[in-house]
C-alpha cells in the first residue's frame, strides 16, 4: 500500500488503523501496512548504527530493523513490560517494500480515525517536530498522533544510499 503525507480517508469510512501507545502518548499506523503484532524477542544492537534503528530481529527468517520512535518525538528511552510489542510494518520507500519493527509500550486497537476530526501539525507549540508528524486527529478526548513514517526514515534510506554508492 502506498504510503502518503496526507491520509487516504475514505468517505463514510474514515481511515481504518492500528493504535498503540508510546512515551504515555497515542500514536496510530494505518492498518494496511501492519503486517504482524509480536510479543518482544531478542533483539540484537547494532554497533554505530543510527539511534532511530539501532537494533534488529529475527523475523520469520528475515532480519529486520527494530526502530523506536521515541528518540524521534523527544522521549526518554523506556525499558519493555509485559504489555511491551513489537509492530511489524510494511513501509513503500521510494518503491522498495521494507519491513520495519516498530517498538511500542502497548498496542490499544483498530479503529476508524475520521478526516472531520483531524488537523494539520501546528507550528508553533508542538514539543516534535512538525516534519515527523501526517496529522493529530481528536478522539474521545485524546489526541492520537500519525507519524510521517516515509520522512523519519529517510535518513536512515539515504545513509544506506551513501553507503553502497561509497563501495
């Protein structure tokens, strides 16, 4: 499924995704491009790699980075609980499917977020950055964040571009 800065809200059906909990904040993944929900395993570090990504799992065979958002949204690393999961995801970069483990304190539930409720990052008063977020949608009194996953991973896209273009 593509993957685009402004949701694809669907008229009458708002837009279907997985909600999780993350630094005591509300973040939501549409659900078309979560592919898995795991409990926590091993997960390996990676020496020198960037803080967004410093880890990998074993998943299904495959290894597959392990990225925690919290460094990105200005939130202080947390140790796993028993409510700890790991989000499996599907990401489209620049036309590569890439699985991506997304570190989460909790997974909540799938639900309808509605295009009505959802507003533009604001400029000024936001402790994150404004480039990291799609949207804040209002919803039963709370205020669930959708992170621009494309543009906090570009950095990490364009370092592995560098590095195989240096050898």
């Amino acid at each position: 499924m593509p993957y685009h800065k402004v949701p694809n809200w669907t008229p009458g059906n708002g837009l279907e995704v997985l909600t999780f909990g993350l630094g005591g904040e509300t973040f939501a993944l549409e659900a078309g491009i979560v592919r898995e929900i795991l409990d926590m395993m091993p997960v390996t570090k990676v020496p020198g790699a960037d803080a967004l990504a410093a880890a990998v799992i074993n998943f299904r065979g495959r290894i597959v980075p392990l990225a925690d958002l919290r460094g990105s949204f200005g939130m202080e690393a947390h140790a796993t609980t028993a409510d700890s999961r790991i989000i499996v995801i599907e990401l489209d970069m620049d036309g590569n499917p890439i699985l991506i483990g997304l570190a989460a304190d909790r997974v909540n539930e799938v639900t309808v977020l509605h295009a009505g409720d959802a507003e533009e990052a604001p400029v000024i008063g936001m402790r994150w950055p404004r480039d990291h977020v799609r949207c804040l949608v209002r919803r039963e009194g709370d205020v669930v964040v959708l992170p621009d996953l494309p543009a906090l991973f570009a950095r990490l896209t364009a370092h592995a571009t560098e590095a195989v273009s240096v050898h």
